[in-house]
C-alpha cells in the first residue's frame, strides 16, 4: 500500500506557477512510487477562513489510513498546526512538514484571530514525533521571526533553513523528498 501524503497549499492564486502549484508538481515528479499525492483544492483561497478550510481538512483526513505525511505550506501550514492542534485525530502521522508559515499574532502585521493558535499548541502537537520546519531566509512574504517563533515553541522539530528558496520554494527542494521519505 502507498504511504499516503496530504499537502494543504497557500493562501493565494494557485493556477500555474502561483502559490503552491510549482511545489506541489516537483513533489508529484520527485517522490517515488512508493507515495500517493493528495493536493486538495482549499476553497476561497484569496480570501480563505479557517471554518472553510477546516471542513475540507477533516474531511479529508477522514479519507486517509494508515500512516500519513501533513504537509503545509504556508496558510496550509498554519491550519495543520491549528487544526491538529484543536481537533481529533486518530490518524498515525509520520510527518508534519511546515513550510514558510506565518505565526499568526505574533506581530500587528500578522494578526488574524481566526488563525491564531493556542498559547499550548505545541503540547496538543507532541505526539507527532516527526515535525520538520522549512523557511528561507529570502521569503519576502513570511518574515523569518515567525519561523524563529515556531522553532521556540516547537524544540523537538527538526529545521531547515535555506537561502534562496523565496516563499514559494520554486527551485527543486530534494531535501524535502529526502526527509518525507525517511519518516517511513
């Protein structure tokens, strides 16, 4: 059976070479056969809500078994935190990837309280052994406090920390591939 991986994209655009799109097609050309690729298309994108985009998560979470790899790339990544961090879960998780996300209330310019986690996220998250945080020290949308932020309250994640990936993480990113295939 194929290990089964759940991507949650950006907020945004997503067509072409928008948002999430140019991540989402090197994962689908660079994992092996070994994996599923699931890519939900989150509704309203360019004016999500967390309700919205939490019905479509649980309900996809629902459709999955076994082990499973979460990957969140941006707003995506702030509702795996917010959605697992809050709900039920019965899945067995292998992997929470968290790529360029926005920690949201850490400052006024990022302040949305329908995104914001609990002040006790990360103990609602300690049992998903295996969480990896992804920033680019370029990203010109998420500034790298919110990243910092994260690697705080999250002591056990593993970090990765790139120069010239930019927000969107264009250019080929094998060790994300390398990392996703070793939570087996």
């Amino acid at each position: 059976m194929k290990k089964q991986v759940l991507f949650i994209h950006s907020a945004g655009p997503q067509g072409g070479k928008q948002g999430s799109s140019p991540l989402i097609a090197y994962l689908q050309k660079s994992l092996s056969e070994d994996y599923h690729l699931s890519c939900p298309a989150m509704p309203n994108p360019e004016n999500p809500s967390y309700a919205s985009w939490k019905a479509i998560l649980k309900e996809k979470l629902s459709e999955l078994n076994g082990n499973v790899v979460l990957i969140g790339h941006s707003l995506g990544g702030s509702v795996l935190l917010k959605f697992l961090s809050e709900e039920a879960c019965d899945l067995s998780i292998s992997g929470l990837f968290v790529m360029g996300s926005p920690y949201w209330g850490l400052d006024k310019e990022w302040f949305n309280r329908e995104f914001e986690l609990s002040n006790d996220f990360s103990s609602r998250v300690s049992q998903i052994t295996q969480i990896y945080l992804y920033q680019s020290r370029n990203d010109d949308v998420v500034p790298f406090s919110h990243f910092e932020h994260y690697e705080y309250k999250l002591p056990h994640a593993k970090t990765r920390v790139f120069e010239n990936y930019g927000h969107l993480f264009q250019n080929d990113l094998p060790e994300l591939v390398l990392d996703i295939e070793s939570t087996r």
